[in-house]
C-alpha cells in the first residue's frame, strides 16, 4: 500500500467515475510521488490547496447518476447525463477513460497519455495567490522539492506533475 497523503482526501484526486467505481482502491492508481508533492507544497505554503471539489456537489443529479452507475457497473454514457453544475471540477487530477477531456480526444483518434491519465498530476489553486506566483515559489525553492516536477506554462490554474523531465523544474507549454 501506498502511503496516503496528510492533506487530502482521495476524492479530491480522483474522478466521481473511479471514486464510485473503485473506492478506496483509487489511491493505488495515484503516483506516490506525486502524493509526496502535494502534500510538500500544501505543508510548505500553509496555504489550502484546491484540487477537484465534485465532493460538495454530491447531492446534484449529475453526481448522483455517476454514483448510481459507477457502484453498479453500469455503462456510463456522458451524453446521457444530466449536466455537471456550474463551478464543479473533477478533471483536476486523475482522469479516466470516461472524463471528458480524454472523451473528446479519443473520439478525435487523439493519442491520451497525459500524466493526469497516469496518476501523476493535479491541477490546483492556492488560496491567496495567483497560479503564476505559486510557479515562481516552486522555482525558487526547487532545491527543497522532493522531486523533480513539471509546470505548466502560462495557465490560470497550477499544473504540476512528477514527470522526471530531467531538470528539478521543466515548464511546458501544452
Ligand atoms: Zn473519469
Ligand atoms: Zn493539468
């Protein structure tokens, strides 16, 4: 077993389809790296991190169809679920084969091996600073991190995944 983080709950790391399809088994398909990170940033900063938020959105209908059918193994087809509430995110940091932005590119015939698709990414805010100034912390204080990282460039959320590009930080344009 991996160890779990101290900061997050796994739902705010996985997908509702592989929360309600998997459980608790979900935190084997994180990358411990990545959970190390996350919670090295979070404990760094003392400042809340915000990953995905679907958890407060239970009692929406769109939440609720995905449980229903996740737990009971049913397809799940995202043309016919209601709509996701305005404000909801569950993209932010493991996505499976039914999240829609891999949808999207699979039905495009788009390769998807985004480290989000690998349990090495989140996407997040920090509460009381701007994506850009969590990036330039991070790179200033790239001696401290655990492990090497990657940021995305010029985004108004942070991405950081624990791809070794080979540098302590790498930034990348998408
Ligand atoms: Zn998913
Ligand atoms: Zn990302």
């Amino acid at each position: 077993m991996i160890d779990k983080p101290v900061y997050f709950e796994l739902k705010e790391l996985v997908c509702p389809h592989v929360y309600y399809r998997f459980g608790e088994v979900a935190w084997q398909f994180l990358h411990e790296k990545q959970l190390i990170l996350m919670d090295w940033v979070r404990n760094s900063l003392n400042r809340p991190v915000f990953v995905n938020n679907w958890d407060q959105y239970e009692n929406s209908d769109y939440i609720k169809e995905i449980k229903r059918l996740a737990s009971a193994r049913l397809p799940i087809i995202s043309t016919e679920l209601p709509e996701a509430p305005k404000g909801l995110f569950d993209e932010r940091g493991l996505r499976c084969n039914l999240c829609s932005l891999n949808l999207a590119k699979t039905y495009r015939g788009i390769i998807y091996c985004s480290p989000h698709f690998t349990g090495q990414a989140d996407d997040y805010d920090v509460e009381g600073m701007t994506a850009e100034e969590v990036r330039q912390w991070i790179i200033a204080n790239k001696y401290k991190l655990p492990y090497p990282v990657r940021l995305e460039k010029g985004v108004s959320w942070v991405h950081m995944d624990c791809r070794d590009a080979g540098e302590k930080v790498v930034l990348f344009n998408p």
